[in-house]
C-alpha cells in the first residue's frame, strides 16, 4: 500500500538519495530538478575539481563507481555517475522543474513551478543542495573596487588569470585546491583568518577514509565533532603544504579592506590587487519554503537531523553536518536518506509541532 507522493525538490545526490529511500519505505517519489538532467551541481564547479574519497568509498549501494576503486573520481565522472544512478534506480524525474514556492495544503504540500505548472504531494523532502547561495562576507570598500570579485562557484580553470594578480580567500579544501593551481599561472596570495589545517589523506597505507569508516568517526553526530575537532582540514598528499611552504601561493593574514584597486592588509601596506575569489562556502538555499515559516531569520531551516522541526510531512537532506561529518557528501547522505524517511514515515499527518 502506499503511503502517497512524496516530493523531492532537486535532482542531485540528495535528492536521488531521498527518492530511493523513499521508494524503499513505500512512498511514489517524483523529483523535481531545475536543470536539464539529475546531475546537481556538479557540472557547474571548477575544471580539476576531484573527490578526496576515493571511489570505493564514494558510490552509492549497489552502485558502485567503476574504475580503480583506490583512485579519486574527477567533477565529469561524478556528473556521469549520477546520471547512470538515476536512470538505474528508474524514479519518476522532471527536468526544467524549478519549484519557486511551496504551500502547506491540509496535511501535504503543492510545489509551484516557474513555468506555472503546480504538483501537489504528500511529503517532501528538500534537497535543493547550496550551490545557488555562495557566502561571500562583507568587507569595507568591496563597492568601490575596480577589480574583479568572484566566488569560488563561478571559477572554472586559472589559464584566464594568467599574469595577474589575485588573492584567494580561505583555509578550506576549495580555496588551497584553487589558490595551488592559481599559483602556477598568476602570482597568488591565500588569504586566511586564521590558520590552514591539514590532515593526511593516506594514514599508515590507508585511504584516511578508510579509517573514518574503520573506526567509526564518520558517524559522530556534529556535537561530538566539534569538540574533538578545530575547523575544517584541508586532505593532503603533502603537496599542498610544501607548496604553500614554498609561497606558491604565499599564505597571508586576511586584508582588512578593499581599495579602489586592490586590497589593504593588516600591516597597513596597499596592494593592487586583479581579481580577489572567495572561497567560503556556501548556505542552503531554500527560499521556495519561505511562505511555510519553517526557516529562521537567515533562510536556514529548523531541523532535527534532517527532520523539520515545524511541520511534519517536510525532511531535508544535504545540509552541511546534518546528522555527521559526511552528511553532505555522496558516502554519507544516503544513510541521512533513510534516517529522515523512516522519521518522516512514522509522523502523524495534519499537526504543526511549532
């Protein structure tokens, strides 16, 4: 018997994920993706961008990546992965479905698209993932700078910035991966707040994430993490380090401002400055659930490990930390997947709990 429609909005590796797990429990998943194929976002990051878990350890049950299982997929073959994964599992997927609102309609919901259209469910589960909404901080004079701002999402390749001057801005896996290829074609600064952190990505001839698994840190939930762990780390060979070791690129404290032609550094000194690229990551982005009051002040949603914590029938997935270390990651969300669609198929239907 099923237990109804179950909307899924995005097409990524979240959304797919939901879709299974809601098939698994009973539910008829439609997903609902704005692009043109369910591939997420992945087509759309940077040119050399590669997983730092290697293929065992980054496909989806009974889908596995093929390929040497100890080497590390690049953007292209994820996007083909996911394509492959979601022809096999065979869910219901609507391309160019871009939701744009989402009304409570008595116990379910109804996702409006923007071609007009409309596709009522009985549950739904967001998962529209963070691309669209890049964080980029305020900093004094970015309105009269004459140089070019980016985030690390419209970066594609270094060769366009070939002799110039840029600084990265950042400590995480994105920024030292950007700012180490950038060195090889500009003169480049990674410009950090406080320090950059690395962790080996091999430990004793092991895959680190290898041992993640191993020894079941992967599954700490984000409470416990935080108190043994200080900020994110960048996975390294090694390289990474002795190149930055090296100044290429050379690791700055943060500027303090921008000038009209470039940036001021704490030290007081003025340098002009090309192209300045964030990368600081990204927020959810769940604007079309802003009528149903589920989000706080900042459009981030009110949650218990992925389960809203304001009207039954809505689930998330793909949240940075939902639920663990790798909830937003293609090992770990699909085990959110079944927390959150088991929790939302035990829910009474028709109550709001706040």
């Amino acid at each position: 018997m099923s237990r109804g429609r179950l909307l899924v909005v995005g097409g990524g590796q979240a959304g797919l994920a939901a879709a299974r797990a809601g098939r698994e429990r009973g539910w008829e998943p439609v997903v609902l993706e704005a692009g043109e194929e369910p591939v997420g976002s992945w087509p759309r990051y940077y040119d050399s961008l590669r997983l730092f878990s290697p293929r065992r350890f980054s496909g989806f049950p009974g889908f596995p990546f093929v390929g040497d299982p100890d080497d590390y997929p690049g953007r292209d073959e994820v996007a083909r992965h996911l394509r492959g994964y979601a022809e096999w599992l065979g869910v219901e997927v609507r391309t160019g479905a871009r939701v744009v609102d989402v009304r409570a309609e008595g116990s379910g919901f109804t996702a409006e698209l923007t071609d007009g259209g409309a596709i009522a469910g009985d549950a739904l589960i967001a998962a529209s993932g963070s691309f669209a909404n890049p964080c980029v901080p305020t900093i004094p004079g970015r309105d009269r700078y004459e140089g070019r701002v980016l985030h690390v999402a419209g970066y594609r390749s270094p060769e366009e910035f070939a002799g110039q001057r840029v600084v990265v801005v950042g400590a995480g896996n994105s920024a030292v991966q950007v700012a180490h290829e950038l060195a090889e074609h500009a003169r480049t600064s990674l410009a950090v707040r406080d320090r950059v952190r690395f962790a080996p990505q091999v430990v004793a001839g092991r895959d680190l994430h290898w041992w993640l698994r191993a020894t079941r840190a992967d599954l700490l939930p984000p409470a416990v993490l935080a108190r043994l762990v200080t900020g994110t780390p960048v996975i390294d060979t090694g390289k990474y380090r002795r190149a930055i070791d090296e100044g290429r690129p050379d690791r700055r404290p943060m500027f303090t401002a921008f000038t009209e032609d470039g940036v001021a550094w704490p030290d007081g000194a003025w340098e002009r400055v090309d192209a300045v690229v964030f990368a600081t990551g990204y927020r959810p982005h769940l604007r079309y659930l802003g009528s149903l009051g589920v989000l706080d002040e900042a459009g981030t949603p009110r949650h218990d490990r992925g389960v809203s914590a304001v009207r039954p029938g809505l689930g998330f997935l793909g949240l940075e930390f939902q639920r663990s270390f790798s909830s937003n990651t293609l090992r770990g969300v699909h085990r959110d997947a079944g927390h959150v669609l088991d929790a939302l198929s035990r829910q009474p239907r028709g109550v709001v709990v706040g």
